[in-house]
C-alpha cells in the first residue's frame, strides 16, 4: 500500500474517519510500537484461529474489547492506527464510524497496530500460523523502566554487547556499507583507520586527507574512485590535478575530470594544462581553455583553434594577450557565439554603435560592461525591452543623465538594479522608489566588500536608506563602535543577521535577539550561537522560559547543574530534547530514552551520545540505524578496527 489517496480510500472502506490534520504525534513512533507486538517475547494476549469462519467478526470483536479495556480510546473515541506499508510517515489519527470494519479491509492476513493519544495503551494484530492480538498498557512506564535497566549496564554487560556485534550471521551488505559511512565521519576513528575507507564512503573524502592517500586514490584502478576523489576532496595540488587528467586514456574521462578542475576554479601545473591545450579531443581543449594555470602562449593557440566551440571558450582568456591580429580575427570569426563573445571584449574598451549592436545581436547582458555610443545608450533606455534597461542600470559607466532617467522607470526590477549602484550619493538612492519582497532572496552587493576596511565608507553606508547596502556592511569583520551600534538597532532583522553572523564586534544582546529566531545557515552554522560575544553565563535563568528557544540556552550556563539535563530531556519543545540530547552530561537512562522520541532527529541525536548504552547501539549497528550508530564517537577503539576489517572483507568478497 502506498500513496495518500490509497490511504484515504483504505481508511474510508474501514469505517475510520481521518481527524484533523496529519501532525506528529508525541507518542512512541510507530515503527517501534510495532515491537511490542511481533517480538519474539511478545505475549499474545488473544488468538484468533485463521480457520474460523467468523475470523474477521471474531476479530474485530476482541481488538475493539481489549482497546477499549486498555483505555486506547479517547473521550471523543479518537485513537492513532498504523498499518503495515501505510506509505505514511507514522501515526494517522482516526475515530470508528457506525458499521466499521478494521480487519475486514486488511486482506487474509490482517496486521496493524493502534494506540491511545497519550502513547500509554496499545494493542496490535499480526498474523502468522494464527492472529495475535497483543494488548499492552502502561506503555510509558515500561519504556521508563527500559531506559533504566539499559542505563545500568555493567562494564561486563557492555563488553559482551560488542562481541555480540561480531557473532551470528554476517551482516548483509547495506549494513557494511553503513558502517563504512558513519565511520568516515566518526571523529574518534583512529587515523591509521582511516585510508581504508575513502573507496568504500564518499563521505570520507570531504575531509581533507593525507597528500600520500590523496595520490593512491587518484591513481585507483577504479575510475569511479578517481572521480569521486577529484570531485569531493579538497586541496589537491596543482600537480596531483595534472597527473589524474593527463593519465586518463578514455577521452570522456579526460574531459570530466579537466571539467570538474574549470569548475572548482582549480590550478593544475602549468605543463600539463599545455598538453591538455593540445588535446585530440575538442571537448577537453575547450575545458583546458578554462584551467587556471594556463599560459598565456597556450591560450592564444586555443582562441585560434579550428574548432568553434574552443574558440568560443578561449576567447575570454585569450583577449588580454592577443595582438592586434588575433583580436581582429576573433571579430571577424565566421562563428556567431565566437564573433559575440570577441565584440563584447573589445566594446570594454571602445565605444559601440548603435549599428554593431543590431548587427550582432548581442545579449542584453553584454550591455552590462560595455562602454556604449550616447545614441546607443540613450535609445536603449528610452525604447529598449526591460531585460535591457535592467542591464544598462548595471553599467558602471552609463551616463549620470540615463542612470536618472531609469531611476524612474516604471518597472520595479529597472528601478531596484538603479537603487544598488556603486556610485549613487545615498540621498541619490533614497530617492529611488524601490521595495524588497519579503519572498525573494536578494544577493549581497559585492561592491561593498571592497570598503570593508574603510571607516568613514562604513558609516556613510551604514545610514544608507537601502537594506542592501547596510547588510553589506554588516558583512565587515569589523567596525566601528557606533557603526555596530547602529547597525544592531536595525529594523531590517537580516541586517542584524549578518552582523551576528561576520562582525567580530557583534554586541551580546543583539546576538541573544537573532537567536530567538536563526540558528545558523549552511555557511555559518555556529552563529549567533558560536559567537565568541553571545552570552554563556547568567543563562540559566532561561530554563522555564515559555520560549524554548530561549530554555535550551540554560544548558550552555556553566552553572547549569547535571540534574537541569535530565529535566529539560523530557521538555514538551522537541528542539529542547535534541539540545539535551547534545548534553555531554546527559545520562545513560535518559539517552536510551531518547531513542524512542518522536522525532528522528531526537533520536538521531540520543544515537550519537558517548553515553548510550552498548546493547542499543548494537541494535543499531544491526539495523536501519546502522549509520547513524557508526558515527557515535563513543564506539571502543577495538569495536572499530574490527568494523573496518568486517567492511574491508565485506567489499573484497
């Protein structure tokens, strides 16, 4: 079964009505309620004889006794219902309509699980040679207990856990595989350890690696080792970049690989970039076009290259250092894309005519830096389609008399690209009428960082009526007192934002104020929280804060005490738990509790805890959770060499 709509429609044939919205319900998740019905240990409290000719009337009978008797139903007779390959993604709320029929729907061998509101009563179905009815209540407590005996595990317990790891059947693939992930990224795995991974994980390689295991894996047999490697390890040398792409005798594989250095705007050695210049292959001289490293002499060979599109390429990078000659051949090349690129070069520098810029039919973007005739300039701003006027509104050197004309244009986008030029006064700008949409992310001003280091720059901007500009200058590393003042006090929050996240100078309490609603981005994950100015001590005042953002900072108080960690791994905010989860002091017990939080980056979290005990990690290890469970930093070094030598053996056989 999978799908919404089958869902419904499956539901619907039940008797069951859907009520309210799908949400995630603060109980046990349902894949782990399920353990409670088909363990081996599991008491069967009814069975029901496949044989009878009223199994699902017999069926249906007992399952609804024994909820109602445990106290699944709630007062309105809502309870939460899942179903084997549901297709969802955990409990469905529901209530029984008149002339239901829960075991009727499910086929001859009918399975599922419900469960009260509270997660304190199940009772569950699963078919085998007959059906198991299984009612459990108390569940909290018998989770709390199971935390605690889990929680007490003796040093011998936990050392007969991990050799279990490595007895029984051996462990199919997938979970090799896991292993080899999450220990790529396990910071406590021991460097010797290490290089025997990186061909079995491509996460080992995002970090950076020994230069000699850097230049095994390059010369690996395996072309999608070398790939792999030349596309996620960082810092390959310039000489390391030349020896893969020269060695590779496919002419695909050359190509890709001399395309993935272009991208990542990587050197390679000056000699090997002249080989690639000289290639058979016209794809892979057009990419040696793109090589930092390249040498002037090789580029002026490539923009006179019989293939268009390699002279397409080396145009760019040839211009600076072609002649007279060269340059007038680019010009005059018989290729569209050749002779646009060679025009727009050359119009940087020399005024073009109305009639050139019809002739070639250029891209508006060209208008963006080239120098352009008054007719033609003054005839695009006053007739030109919008894609040009927003390019002209770019050109720095438009003159001032056409930049005020498009400050008032009638299209927003015009107006906005005016609004951010380097050389408007700031009363210029503001008087410019332009609005930033809330939905749209807009792009720093890169002309702004060039002032950085300029005082007086960075209070005149730091006054500018335009978002933009203020958020570059939050963009400074560092500022002026008054200038930090101003800028922490501002009513654009991505000003504050920025500033929290570059300025060494950020004050506390503007820090404490972004991190009510920003934890940090892709690029700067640590902040405002990892700021060397955000608060650590007085903290703990915040531990009954109504925001739980702001009750998960007690835990960063120094003063907070241990027993504050088990009280807010229990809190009702899931991102509370999952700091608490994070608690180096967090216990044992309450670690094993966590791993059955609602949400799975709770338990992602309790997962990785120093302090889990052995026997559940085992059972990850063993499991879905297996990657996860590789990553805790607390595996024994032991456990992990013999993990790597259970990969290792796992990829060779």
């Amino acid at each position: 079964m999978g799908g919404g709509d089958e869902l419904v429609e499956l539901l619907g044939r039940a008797g069951l009505d859907v009520v309210g919205e799908r949400r995630r319900e603060e109980v046990l998740p349902s894949p782990l309620a399920w353990r409670y019905v088909v363990a081996r240990e599991a008491e069967t409290t009814v069975s029901v004889s496949l044989g009878r000719a009223d199994l699902v009337g017999e069926l249906n009978a007992e399952w609804h006794r024994l909820a109602s008797e445990a106290g699944v139903f709630g007062a309105d007779g809502a309870f939460l219902v899942d179903f084997p390959g549901s297709g969802s993604d955990g409990w469905i709320r529901v209530r029984l309509r008149e002339g239901w029929d829960l075991a009727g729907v499910l086929g001859e061998r009918p399975a599922f699980v419900s469960m009260a509101l509270d997660g304190d009563a199940l009772v569950g179905a699963t078919t085998e040679e007959h059906v198991r009815l299984v009612a459990v209540d108390g569940v909290r407590e018998r989770r709390e207990e199971a935390a605690r005996v889990a929680g007490r595990e003796s040093p011998e317990e936990r050392a007969a856990a991990w050799e279990a790891l490595f007895q029984g059947p051996k462990c199919p693939q997938r979970v090799l595989d896991s292993w080899a992930s999450g220990l790529s990224l396990n910071p406590a795995l021991p460097v010797e350890l290490r290089p025997l991974l990186p061909v079995l994980s491509s996460y080992a390689l995002y970090g950076a690696l020994p230069t000699e295991v850097v230049d095994g894996l390059l010369a690996d047999p395996d072309w999608e080792v070398r790939l792999r490697t030349a596309s996620t390890q960082p810092g390959i040398t310039p000489e390391q970049w030349g020896r893969v792409i020269l060695a590779e005798r496919d002419e695909r594989q050359r190509w890709l690989l001399a395309m993935t250095a272009g991208e990542f705007q990587a050197r390679v050695a000056e000699d090997a970039c002249r080989v690639l210049a000289a290639d058979p292959s016209a794809r892979v001289r057009s990419e040696a076009a793109r090589l930092k490293g390249l040498p002037a002499s090789a580029a002026v060979a490539l923009a006179a290259d019989p293939a268009d599109g390699v002279r397409a390429v080396a145009c760019r990078t040839a211009w600076p250092h072609l002649d007279a000659a060269g340059r007038e051949a680019l010009l005059a090349d018989p290729h569209d894309l050749v002779r646009a690129r060679a025009r727009v070069l050359y119009h940087r520098d020399h005024p073009m005519p109305r009639s050139v810029f019809d002739a070639e039919d250029l891209e508006s973007a060209a208008l963006e830096t080239c120098l352009l005739e008054r007719d033609l300039a003054e005839h695009l701003v006053r007739h030109g389609d919008r894609s040009q006027r927003w390019s002209l509104a770019a050109n720095p050197r438009l003159d001032p008399d056409l930049v005020a004309l498009l400050a008032e244009d009638l299209d927003d986008g015009v107006r906005f690209q005016v609004s951010t030029r380097p050389d408007l006064t700031e009363e210029q700008r503001a008087a410019v009428p332009v609005e930033l949409d809330p939905g749209i992310r807009y792009f720093e001003l890169d002309w702004g960082d060039a002032l950085h280091e300029d005082e007086d720059a960075m209070r005149r901007l730091a006054a500018s009526s335009h978002p933009l500009v203020r958020r570059g200058v939050a963009r400074a590393r560092q500022l002026p007192p008054d200038v930090v003042e101003r800028l922490a006090r501002d009513e654009d929050r991505i000003v504050q934002l920025f500033l929290a996240e570059s300025c060494d100078d950020a004050p506390a309490d503007m820090l404490l104020r972004v991190w009510q609603w920003w934890d940090g981005s892709l690029s700067t994950p640590d902040r405002p929280r990892g700021h060397p100015n955000f608060p650590r001590h007085g903290l703990v005042r915040y531990a009954d804060d109504p925001n739980p953002r702001m009750r998960q900072l007690a835990l960063d108080d120094p003063e907070s005490p241990p027993e504050l960690v088990e009280r807010l791994s229990r809190d009702v905010s899931e991102e509370v738990r999952y700091r608490a989860a994070t608690d180096p002091r967090l216990s044992a017990t309450a670690a094993a509790r966590l791993l059955e939080d609602p949400y799975e980056h709770v338990r992602q979290a309790a997962a990785l805890h120093p302090r889990m005990p052995a026997r559940l990690l085992v059972g990850l290890l063993r499991g879905l959770g297996a990657e996860t469970a590789a990553r805790n930093p607390g595996l024994p070094v032991e456990v992990m060499r013999r993990m790597v030598d259970a990969v290792v053996a796992g990829a060779v056989g």
